[in-house]
C-alpha cells in the first residue's frame, strides 16, 4: 500500500469539463464508437499505449505497468444509447430501431443527428404527428419517425446519401454552470465514467511503486448486452476491476428516505443489480476505503439496471461499480455534477493504491 495525499492531487475543474464535453459530443452509439476512441486516444498521448480491437473496445496501458504485478482492470463502457435507420420511407422519412432503449416518450421532438452514408452527419428531428392532426378524443403516444428535410425516397437517397444501417444521435449541446456545478449534455451514460475513467487513469500513471498494475478500458457496445467488456476480460485477463457508471440519479423521484443515488453526494456503489450481486469483501473494503480518506459516497439495493461488472463477475473476476449520478439518462438530455465524477476517481485512485496481491487474492 502507498499513502495519496488528495489534498495533494488537484483536479482542474475546467480541464475535467471540457473532457466531458468532449466526450459527451461524440457521435458514438453502440457499435459506432469511432468519435469516442480518438478523444481517448488524443487524452493519453506521452503517458500510455492505446490498442483498438474490432468490437472497438480501447484498451489504455500506462507506461509504467511492469506485468509482473497483480492487474487491475478499470473500466467505463463508450458507447451510447442510440438508433440504426431501418427503412426509407416513400415520403423522404426514415423509420429507426433503438441501439440500446431510451426512456418511452422522450424521444418525440428530439432533434438528432444522423449519420449519411458518406460519413458526413447530418440534422434531423424525431417528428411526431402535431395534436392538429389528431382527433379531439384520440389519446396516447403517435408514432415517432425520423426526418432530415428530404420529400422523397430518392431525394433522401441521392441529395441527402441517406442510407439504411446508419447511425442516430441525440443533437444535445453540452454546457457546464461552473458556479453550480452542473454539466447538461447527453451521453452521460456512461461518458460521466469514462471522464472519471481517464483522470484517474492518468494520476495513477504519475505514482511510483504501485502495489497493482493498472489497466483502463474504454468497452464497446454495453447498451446492447455488455458484449464488449466480455472480450476485453478474455484478452487481459485482471485479476480484480474497477469499472465506472453514469447510472440512473433517482432523487427526484423516490421519497427522500428511500433515495439511494442523489446528484451531488458522490459516487453510487450497487451492493446488487439484475446483473450481479457485488462481491461483498470488496465492496466493504472499497467503501471503507472511501470512508478513511474521506470521500463522499453512497449505496444501493437496484432493482433493475445491469452494467459490465455483470460480465466481469461471472468471469471470475471481483468487481465494484463506481456509478456517477446522472438525471435522466437514456433520454436526449442529461445532468451530473463534476464532484460526483472526481469523487469517483478518487475512490478508484484509492483503491490501487491500497490493494495487494493478499488483498486481491482474499476477495
């Protein structure tokens, strides 16, 4: 174990932002990851080794791992939830599947983009039929479809280069009240993570004599089945992980005593999900870890909601879930507060500095 000063270890509230509004701007759906792997990749040039395999999980290696010490896997998936274009439409609109699932109701009126099929991406809307439209008494949900301005099919197909199989996003605008602390953008899920991912990532790069080799991963396509963490667990083989979340805030809509993942008060570590029941000896060290060094987090019993510790456990691997609250994720808008996501580095930060080959093997 090494001693970390945290008062020490200073965390610039501007650089911490324009990373997340970086990564929160990449266009990256499940199985498009492509915008979010160069953002990785540009954030560790001169201290680490980015590899990129077919799934496009990024696999980050610090300069200063040896591979003769126990390995700790910190993880964040990079994908987020998103549409495919299934059909063009003979009136120029497209219909759309859902990469991943949004929250019914949000997506009506969202204005996205899409991708052509030159790889250029262009504005569309989610349009809804306007209540103009509809009988007096006619209730529920219209059908949502996606348009981007063409008045045909072969308009969309030739002006525009529309094309099925091409990814949607939402086009949200990132934002960051540094007075209050609040960043609103989409893709938090898990993009909140990553960001605490790749600073504390980069802090442990900077120690000496770490009792653990660190590794990050950047896991693809989480919001379809947690496919790309399985892959990256059979290649790397850790001995114990760390992974990062931006996981569902639920303080503005349980009763105050029953609220367990509030914005503002730290990360969220899941004792279980319909994914895993977190190992308890690691839970229990990693949260008395928390304690000691005096950083502010809290737990939950989640009654839905899996992550990539799911995988990671079943492979045999002890796992704890660091999830940053976010309000209203899997919608086009989203928001967080950058204490929960460098308190979450920090936890992580922590823990490599505090386990050992003893401590791995106990858990």
């Amino acid at each position: 174990m090494i001693e970390v000063s945290n008062d020490a270890w200073a965390i610039d509230r501007s650089e911490l932002s324009e990373l997340l509004c970086r990564l929160s701007q990449a266009k990256a759906p499940s199985g498009f990851e492509d915008e979010v792997v160069e953002v990785v990749r540009d954030f560790c040039q001169g201290w680490a080794t980015v590899d990129v395999d077919s799934l496009l999980n990024v696999t980050i290696t610090p300069n200063t791992v040896t591979g003769e010490k126990p390995l700790l896997l910190l993880d964040a998936h990079g994908d987020e939830v998103g549409a495919l274009v299934r059909a063009i439409k003979a009136n120029g609109t497209m219909s759309f599947v859902e990469l991943g699932r949004f929250t019914k109701g949000t997506m009506g009126g969202q204005d996205v983009y899409v991708r052509m099929a030159d790889g250029e991406w262009v504005r569309g809307v989610m349009g809804v039929r306007p209540p103009h439209f509809s009988a007096a008494n006619q209730g529920g949900e219209s059908e949502v479809l996606l348009d981007i301005g063409a008045v045909s099919k072969s308009d969309a197909l030739e002006r525009f280069g529309a094309g099925i199989g091409e990814p949607v996003v939402p086009a949200t605008h990132y934002s960051y009240d540094e007075g209050r602390d609040i960043a609103v953008g989409k893709a938090f899920d898990c993009r909140a993570g990553v960001c605490a991912l790749l600073i504390a990532l980069r802090r442990l790069s900077c120690l000496e004599n770490l009792p653990v080799d660190v590794v990050g991963c950047v896991s693809a396509q989480e919001e379809v089945g947690e496919r790309g963490i399985a892959e990256v667990v059979r290649r790397v083989k850790p001995d114990i992980a760390f992974a990062f979340e931006g996981c569902p805030a639920d303080d503005t809509f349980v009763p105050a005593d029953e609220v367990q993942t509030a914005l503002g008060c730290g990360p969220m570590f899941r004792y279980f999900d319909v994914s895993m029941i977190t190992n308890p000896r690691y839970q229990r060290f990693v949260l008395a870890l928390a304690g000691r060094e005096g950083i502010a987090c809290q737990t939950s019993v989640r009654a839905g909601g899996s992550t990539n510790g799911g995988p990671l456990h079943t492979h045999g691997v002890p796992c704890v879930v660091a999830g940053v609250p976010c309000r209203y994720i899997h919608a086009g808008t989203a928001l967080c507060a950058l204490s929960d996501i460098e308190s979450a580095a920090r936890i992580a930060v922590a823990t490599a500095c505090a386990l050992d080959e003893k401590l791995v093997r106990s858990f």
